[in-house]
C-alpha cells in the first residue's frame, strides 16, 4: 500500500512540475510583452517608475517559479524538502510585496499597520535563513552532509 501512495506522489509532482512549467513559459512570454510594451511602445527605450515596477514584479514572479520548480525538482529527485530553498522563496516573495507596494494617497493607520507586518515578517525570515546558514545542516548540490 505504501508502495502506491508513493507512486501517487510521484506522480502528483510530475504532474505539478509540468503545469508550473506551462506557467513559467506563460509568465516569461508575458515579461516580453510587458518589456516590449513598456520599453518600445510608450517610451522608447526608456523606463519611467510605473513601468520598472511593474517589469520588476513580472520578473520577480518568474524567479519564485523557478525557485518553486526547484524545490518540487529536489522533492521529485531525493524526496526531500529544502528548507533553505523555501525560506528564500519566502524571501522572494516578501521583496516582490515590498516592490510592489505602493503608498495611498492618504496615509491611514492599516498602511502603517501593513508595514509593521511586513518588517516583522522580513526580520522572521531573514533570522531563519541566517539560523538555517549557521547550522550548516542544508543538503543539496555541492553541499556535503554534516558528521
């Protein structure tokens, strides 16, 4: 029975490795357009604040799905989870908020609020990253187990 489930797993993966990769190429297609659009269309080789942060989100978008194929990969291959992989998506992720947070008009305290939550949750992860380095108990490629 163990057997099975396994081979379902498995096969679940491959099966989210392949949409993931649709995604990427989707998503990469559509930084082109962006890219194209912004930099050809409205401004000639030019990028004003608006168009960069929005290129930037696009791009970031594509690096958290590669790093997410990375770890579904590493899962596939040694049926383990990186952590350090997932905290840095995590991290990823949480810069690609910060970029793409833009300030209202009037300043409330929710905005304020978001903010703290956001620096409470940058210290959190980069604490955890710098705890998960320190401890040197990572495995992946090029890095040996600890003894």
């Amino acid at each position: 029975m163990i057997e099975i489930v396994n081979k379902f797993e498995k096969l679940i993966y491959a099966v989210l490795m392949v949409l993931l990769m649709v995604v990427l190429v989707i998503t990469l297609v559509d930084l082109g357009l962006v890219l194209f659009d912004d930099l050809i269309m409205k401004t000639p080789m030019k990028l004003d604040t608006i168009s960069f942060t929005s290129v930037m989100g696009v791009f970031l978008l594509v690096l958290i799905g590669v790093e997410l194929l990375d770890t579904i990969k590493a899962y596939f291959i040694e049926n383990t989870i990186h952590v350090e992989i997932v905290v840095l998506l995590a991290i990823i992720a949480v810069a690609r908020k910060v970029i793409l947070l833009e300030p209202p008009k009037v300043i409330t305290f929710e905005y304020g609020f978001e903010l703290m939550g956001i620096g409470v949750i940058v210290i959190g992860l980069a604490a955890s990253y710098y705890l998960i380095k320190k401890s040197g108990i990572t495995i992946g490629p090029g890095v040996k187990k600890p003894e």
